[in-house]
C-alpha cells in the first residue's frame, strides 16, 4: 500500500499548458487476487498558477461537490506476473474510474516492477472531460483540450 503516491495530469493548447500534481494518493493492492484500489483528494492537486487551482476546483472539479476520485479494478493478466521476482512486468488493468461524481470502466496497460519488497505501479491514459460531465465555458473552451492524458506512479510497501 501507499499514501504517497504520485498522479498528475497534462494537456497542452496554443495558448498554455496545464499542468497538475497530487503526491497524496492512497492506493493498496492485493497481489493474490489481483485487485487494485486509489483515492485522491482532488483538492490535493497543485499547479502552477494559484488561479488555475482556483478554477480548477470551483469551477470545473467542483472539489467541494466531488472531494474525491477513486479508481477499483483488476489485474487481467495476473497469471503472467511472477511476483517472487524482481523483474518488470507489463499489467493490463480494467476497473471503474469515479470522477465528478460519474463513474466509466476504463482499461489501461501500465508496467508494474517488483523491487525488493516494494511494487511500483506505472501507467498513463487519457480520459475525455465531456465524458465525466466536466463542462468547459465557452471563454476558455479553445485553452483546454477535450482529452487530458492521467500518470499515475506508486511506489507500495507490503502492509505489517
């Protein structure tokens, strides 16, 4: 498990980039059956610009309304990971994404990588704003691009 891992996000337009990052992600895995749970506080992101955080969690998030994102899903292909090894192994993981309050089953192929006692998880995807009811006002709707590419990078510690 872990409490600090790592998610941010990215999207790039003509006239700035946005940029976000949270280091307070909770996350656990079971390793026997494969499943695999995080939660962040969406008010944990920190951009650059205060006034982007501003809009980020008034305006488009609604943090307030919706505090946080939670992902559950599985591991498909378990049967090929040998975690008495220290090795890298490609992951394909399928599970529900809940964010603004609308969940989606999302599928993404990541790297998981056994190191000593430790599990690092890897993985990027994208998710399209329209499709979590994240509504962008017509002012800025060319500043902010329609798909925003999520990494997720954790580093968990066998639970004692």
């Amino acid at each position: 498990m872990t409490r600090t891992g790592h998610i941010s996000f990215f999207s790039t337009t003509s006239a700035e980039n946005i940029e976000a990052h949270n280091r307070q992600v909770n996350s656990i895995i079971d390793l026997a059956k494969g499943e695999f749970v995080f939660a962040v506080l969406m008010k944990s992101f920190e951009f650059k610009k205060a006034l982007m955080q501003e809009h980020f969690n008034e305006n488009y998030i609604e943090s307030t309304k919706f505090p946080k994102a939670t992902f559950k899903g599985t591991i498909l292909n378990l049967k090929e990971i040998d975690f008495t090894k220290n090795s890298t192994f490609k992951a394909i993981v399928e599970g529900d994404l809940t964010l603004h309050g609308v969940t989606k089953k999302i599928k993404s192929e990541g790297q998981l990588v056994k190191n000593g006692n430790n599990i690092e998880a890897k993985s990027t995807f994208n998710i399209i704003l329209q499709d979590f009811n994240i509504e962008i006002p017509p002012a800025v709707k060319n500043n902010i691009q329609k798909q925003i590419s999520i990494s997720i990078e954790l580093t968990l510690t066998p639970i004692k």
